[in-house]
C-alpha cells in the first residue's frame, strides 16, 4: 500500500470506525427502517462478496481502522456470517469485531459466531411485550429474541448490549420494564432516539421520546442515575449507572444532543457504497472501483474523499435539513 495516511477529515475527527453493511435483507419490518410491503432489495449480484468486504477491510485497516461493526438489514440473514467474521478478525490491525442483530437467529449461530472471532453483540430490544414487538416489526417472535439473548449470555462474549428505540405512543410503558429487565440479567442497556430513516417517511418529531425524558422514567422507579465518565470521546452514548449500583444504563440522543463533533465512523453499504454520515446525501462507490479491476491505491483515495467531504453535523434540527433517498435499512444502522 502506497498510501498510509489516516483518515482524518477537514474538522481533525479521525476515524477508526468501520460500519459494515452484509445485507440489506432483513426478516422482520419495523416501521422506523424498512417498509411493510414492496420492499426493494438489491439484487444479489450487487451485493458486495465476502471477498470485496474483505478487501476494502484491509484497505480501511491499513488507514487506521481497528473497529468494525457488522449490520444491515438483518446480518444473520446472511448465508455464512461466521466465515466473513473469520475473514475479517484476520485482517491486521483489526481488534475488535461487533455485530448489531434483531436476535431472532440468534440462537443457532451464537457458538460459530464467537469461535471466529465476534468480541461485542448488539441485540435490539424495543420492549418485552409481544404486542409492542408486533407494533413495531409487523412480524411476530419476541419469544425468540429473548431466546437469542440468553444463548448469547451462555456463550459468553466480551460484551453484550440492548438496543431500545424509543418511541412515544408506542413504547412509553416499556421502558421501565426494560430497565429491570437489563438489570435482572446483568445486561448493558441503551436507549436510541428515533431518527428520521423510516422508510415510509412518517418520521415526526413529537414521535421521539428524548433521552431526558426516558431517564426522567427511570429515575422515578429505580432513583438516581449517576453519570459515568466518558472514556472514550466518540462514544455515541452517555452512560449512567443505577444509584444501587445495580446495572448500566447509556443514552444515544442523535436528535436531542447531536454527537457530531466527535464521530469516528465511516460507512460501507451492502451495495458497496462508502458513507461518512448516516444522513450523507452523497455516497463513494467502493464497489465501482474493485469491480472494474481498481488497485488498492484507488480505495484509498475513495475513503480519503469521502472522509474530506464530511460536514460538520447532521443538520437534523436544521431548516434545511434533506432526508437521504435511503432508508436505514439500505444504508446500514
Ligand atoms: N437488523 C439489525 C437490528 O435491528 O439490530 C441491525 C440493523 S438495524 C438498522 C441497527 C439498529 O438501528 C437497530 O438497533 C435498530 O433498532 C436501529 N434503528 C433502525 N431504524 C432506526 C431509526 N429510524 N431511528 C433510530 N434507530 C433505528
Ligand atoms: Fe430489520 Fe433491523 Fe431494520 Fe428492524 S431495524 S427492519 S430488524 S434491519
């Protein structure tokens, strides 16, 4: 590699952190990422190989990256993970592997997952009632998430977290519930505001139930929630934990408190799109390059482009704010 800068941007933020997109598939349908009906997958052909991930992998790494999450769409609706989790752990410079998962194929890959070399998992949690499920993925399986959490639990990975998005009229009375639910089972718990990547476009915001709010919630059953240093700066969340010393709590505020100013992310679509935010209008085509016999060389001055051109924030609360054409499946959340 001829090219061994970081990837650092025109505001000085470096990045390090790799989002990677397997599929934009996905066996449930919440309303907040994906449409109900007609939903328009990429064809396979377009999707990235195991060997194209892995090769823009090793170009990232040799910039800098040492941390890669694995999402989507739904991963494990892809064929193989594990292998690609291998491949991947195998790449130098490569120190940590996480995965985001709606858990409800949890269960039966859990053991493979970790062998290759899957540290942290994500598992998305929005509530405890079969009917808020429901509600929100227009499919049915609570059940089953629950059932993927607790084989997670007993293989024992590094770290495993609940992602709770919150929504007001939906699930305003299960956050206390999840609450003592992460306590009771010795899980880390964070709250995610609702951004606008829905699909459907019905995005409102009296629809987000803010980060204040929820911890107001929590603090009126559990009592005081103390704020835990921030030991890294680009963490996405605050942390608190419970004054019983019982549990920790975090809070992703991407709409209330914007955390622009110190995100280490980039981006790869399933499709082979490089991403600097997940609300860029504008996207870096990865596959483009590899597929037409582009050098690595190439790849390196893509992610450099694409990293120079981050703005400086997401301009949500902004007047002039454009939703991207992609919803957050397409993209990878
Ligand atoms: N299918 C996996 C899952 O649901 O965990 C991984 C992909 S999903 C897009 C990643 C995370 O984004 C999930 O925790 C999901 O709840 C969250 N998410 C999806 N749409 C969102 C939205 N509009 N606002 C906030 N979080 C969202
Ligand atoms: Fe699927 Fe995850 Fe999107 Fe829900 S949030 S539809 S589980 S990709």
């Amino acid at each position: 590699m001829t090219n061994s800068r970081i990837l650092v941007d025109s505001l000085g933020r470096v990045h390090n952190n790799l989002r990677i997109s397997v599929t934009d598939r996905c066996n449930i349908r919440c309303f907040y990422c994906m449409p109900n009906d007609n939903v328009q997958f990429k064809p396979r052909a377009e999707i990235l190989t195991f060997e194209e991930i892995a090769r823009f992998t090793r170009v990232a790494a040799s910039l800098g990256v040492n941390k890669l999450r694995l999402t989507g769409g739904e991963p494990l609706v892809r064929a193989d993970l594990p292998a690609l989790v291998g491949e991947l752990a195998s790449v130098p410079g490569i120190r940590d592997i996480a995965m985001t998962t709606n858990g409800l194929l949890l269960a039966d890959h859990v053991d493979a997952l970790k062998r290759a070399g899957l540290k942290r998992l994500n598992i998305s949690l929005d509530g405890l009632r079969e009917e808020t499920f429901q509600r929100i993925s227009r499919r049915s399986g609570l059940d089953r998430v629950l059932e993927g959490i607790f084989a997670a639990q007993r293989v024992g990975f590094e770290k495993i977290r609940l992602n709770a998005v919150a929504i007001r009229g939906i699930t305003d009375d299960e956050i206390v519930p999840l609450g003592e639910f992460a306590r009771q089972h010795g899980l880390e718990l964070r709250f995610i505001e609702f951004m606008p990547l829905d699909a459907e476009n019905s995005w409102e915001n009296d629809q987000v139930l803010s980060g204040s709010e929820i911890r107001e919630a929590l603090e009126n059953a559990f009592g005081a929630l103390l704020p835990i240093e921030r030991r890294d700066p680009s963490q996405p969340a605050t942390d608190y934990r419970f004054e019983d010393g019982i549990g920790v709590i975090g809070f992703i505020n991407p709409v209330t408190q914007p955390f622009c100013s110190d995100c280490n992310r980039l981006r790869i679509t399933a499709d082979g799109k490089i991403r600097n935010c997940l609300f860029s209008i504008a996207e870096w085509d990865a596959r483009q390059v590899m597929r037409s016999g582009g050098s690595d060389e190439q790849l390196v001055e893509l992610l450099h482009d694409c990293i120079l051109a981050k703005k400086p924030g997401h301009g949500i609360d902004s007047p002039d704010f454009v939703r991207p054409d992609r919803a957050m499946y397409q993209i990878g959340g």
